[in-house]
C-alpha cells in the first residue's frame, strides 16, 4: 500500500474520531447543570433576567441546532466567550498551555531514559532478582490510581520530609512571549513532585517494552554471531539491540506524550498546576461551557494529531505497517 494511503486512512480515521468525541462532549456538557445561574445573581434576578440571559447564550434552541452552530463556529474559528473570565475560550486555553506542555515534556525526559535504560538492563540480565524486581515494580507503578501515587508523593516528598513543594507552578521566566517554571531553580522544585507523578506509570510501561524487545533481539542468531565474534555486552547492547528495539520505543513515547497532554487532569488538579487540566476541572465545576468545549477540542485534536502522526512515523520506518 502507498504511503499516501496510509496518510489518507489516518486523516479520515482522525476526522471521523474528532467529529465523535465532539459530539460526545457537547452532549455531555449541556446535559449537566444550567450555566446561566452562574451568569446572573440568582439572588437578585427575576424570571424575566433569566429568560433573556437564556436567550442571550443561545441555550433557548434545541441541543441539535446549539451543536451545528458550535461546529459552525468552531470552524471559522470561534469557540465563544467564557461565562466566568469573560476572554475567548480558545485564547484562555493556549494561555494555560504552556505549563501542561511543560510538565508533560519533563515527565518524559524523566521516563524515557530510565524505562529505556532499566528495561535494556533487565531484559540483558532476564531471569535474575534485578530483572525480577523491574518487572514487579512495574506492574505495582501501572496498577496504583495517578490520583493516590500523587498524594503519596505530596505525603513523602513535602509533609513528612519538606524537599518540595506541595503545589503550585512556583517562580516563573519568561522565554518566546510564555512564561516557564524549569528556566529558574525555585519553578524547578516545584516541578519534580507532579512530574515523577506523570513519569513513574510510563517509565514502567517503557520498562517492560524495553525488556522484551531485548529479550527477543537477544536470542536472535545476529546477537549470538556477535557474541560468538567476541565483541562486549555493552557494546552489542548499544550497538545492536537497542537501534532494534527504538521503534516501538519511539511510538509508544509518542503515544503516551499526547496521552500526558490529554489526561494530566488529576495530576494538574492535585499539584494546583496551572494548565490545561486543572482548567478543564475548574469550568466544568463553573458550568462554563464554552472553555469545556474549547478544552475538550483542543485535547482531542492535540491527542489524535499525536497519534497519528506515530502511526505515519511508523509506517515510514517499517515497511510491513504499509504493507498491512
């Protein structure tokens, strides 16, 4: 098969799931609670107020039509005004963007490297109590809810010793017109707690990819010649297995960075971390339902982009994805 079908299949699987989840979170959205008493002071307002504030947000038309006009709009660009902030939704979501993008970039130097490197270890050394160990530890780290390891981490790490912050984005600089925790050593600190807590469950499941993707490329008979041949564990680990094993490595990487963009709702929320989750929690407690949309769009595009572009990533490195 043609790379360009390839990439069309993606894009119309990718329009189609956007499409989906749009409908879903609109439905969703307005089935929960009613935003104009959020708009008007309920104490002071009289039918009539409520009637007209109705009108004015356009949630007087029936849900079908609310819902063509939310396409219709989006697609020119224009995901309404925030009820609560009074700012353009979408512009409010970029602005919390930085500091998702932030946390989830340094929750994946975190796990990357390390799942890679134990999985490498225990996959070379398969068998032995330190193989035994990463492979438990892993199952223990993809088992625990992100909520509890985050107060585990909030109890270990800032109430009983005090090394770290409990919340908060701390001392921020500014760099390319956005403001930035990791560029000062205070916003750093505060960095660490969600991080690890975003970084452990992926630098398990990188583990346990790793260490089987070694596993296999360690019995295959190039491997064996090369150790027949005298060269060094160290070299043939770095040399030959692991150039094997990287794309799997890569994709899984890939997918499980949009998936930190997309669901680091509890995380953000636990540490008060400014970003798009904890403003995603935030509008829907407000009933702001033009933010919910705006965020649940910009989550959606941001995770099925990702994921397709490690699909086409894939099918460009491996000839038998095409091919199938």
């Amino acid at each position: 098969m043609p790379l360009i079908s390839v990439v069309l299949g993606r894009l119309s699987q990718a329009f189609l799931l956007l499409i989906a989840m749009s409908l879903i979170g609109f439905i969703g959205v307005h089935s929960v609670g009613n935003p104009v008493f959020n708009v008007v002071n309920i104490e002071t307002a009289t039918p009539e107020d409520i009637r007209q504030a109705t009108i004015a947000l356009g949630l007087d038309q029936p849900i079908w039509r609310q819902y063509l006009l939310f396409i219709n709009n989006v697609v020119r660009g224009n995901f309404g005004t925030s009820y609560i902030y009074h700012l353009p939704a979408f512009e409010l979501v970029m602005s919390k963007l930085p500091a998702t993008l932030e946390l989830a970039s340094i929750a994946m130097l975190i796990a990357a490297p390390l799942g890679t490197g134990l999985g490498l270890l225990a996959g070379r050394r398969s068998g032995t109590i330190f193989d035994r160990t990463v492979l438990r530890s892993s199952v223990f780290a993809l088992s625990i809810p992100s909520f509890w390891l985050s107060m585990m981490l909030i109890l270990l790490g800032a109430i009983l010793t005090g090394w770290f912050p409990s919340g908060g984005r701390g001392t921020t600089a500014r760099f390319l017109g956005q403001e930035w925790s990791f560029l000062t050593a205070n916003g750093l600190w505060h960095l660490v707690l969600p991080a690890l807590a975003l970084a452990i469950p992926n630098i398990a499941l990188i583990a346990r990819l790793s260490r089987s993707g070694t596993i296999e490329v360690e019995n295959l008979d190039f491997t064996r010649f090369c150790r027949a041949k005298g060269l060094s564990s160290r070299r043939i680990l770095l040399r030959h297995t692991l150039p094997n094993i990287s794309v799997p490595i890569v994709t899984i990487i890939g997918l499980q960075f949009g998936g930190m963009l997309a669901f680091a709702v509890v995380v953000e929320s636990i540490f008060a971390w400014p970003g798009v989750g904890k403003l995603l929690i935030d509008s829907i407690q407000l009933l702001d339902r033009p933010v919910v949309m705006a965020t649940l769009t910009f989550i959606s595009v941001a995770f099925v982009a990702l994921n397709a572009l490690v699909d086409l990533f894939y099918a460009v490195l491996d000839p038998r994805v095409r091919l199938s």
